[in-house]
C-alpha cells in the first residue's frame, strides 16, 4: 500500500474478489498535489514557479521519475480561490 502498510486478506475473501493490481506493470505512479491560489495571483508565475519546485523535489526523492516533467493544470474557480493540480 502507498504508506507501506502491510494488509493480510484471508484467501476465501480473495477467490471471491475483484483484484486490481496497481503496482505491475509498472511500479510508477502519479501523485496529484491539490492546492489553492488567490485571484490577485500571477498565474503564469504560479505555475512557472510550481513546476520548478517539483521538478526540484523529484531530484530528491528516492524512486522519483526523474525525466517526468509535473504539469498544473487549474481546475475550479471559487469565490475566493482558484484551485490548482499538480
């Protein structure tokens, strides 16, 4: 599991279940990061920066892609905030 916890299923649960295998082919996954700017923000520069900063974080983290390039995409407008994902 993505926290590294360990789950024991009883086999009689699992002959009579849907499994849906997550980590193969491919043990990469995505990871969205939600998050919330003002409407006064520079939304070129809040991306330009956003995606600096993650592709700083990649360099750090073991098992990151490292040729993955993060992409914001601006999703919902709300009265305050325009939300944002990584």
């Amino acid at each position: 599991m993505l926290p590294n916890n360990l789950v024991i299923i009883p086999n009689s649960k699992l002959a009579d279940s849907v499994l849906v295998n997550y980590n193969l082919p491919d043990k990469e996954i995505a990871v969205l990061v939600q998050m919330g700017v003002s409407y006064e923000s520079d939304l070129n520069q809040v991306e330009r920066v956003t995606v600096e900063e993650a592709a700083r974080v990649q360099e750090t983290v073991d098992g990151a892609v490292r040729d993955f390039r993060p992409v914001v995409r601006f999703t919902t407008f709300e009265s305050s905030t325009i939300i944002l994902r990584l």
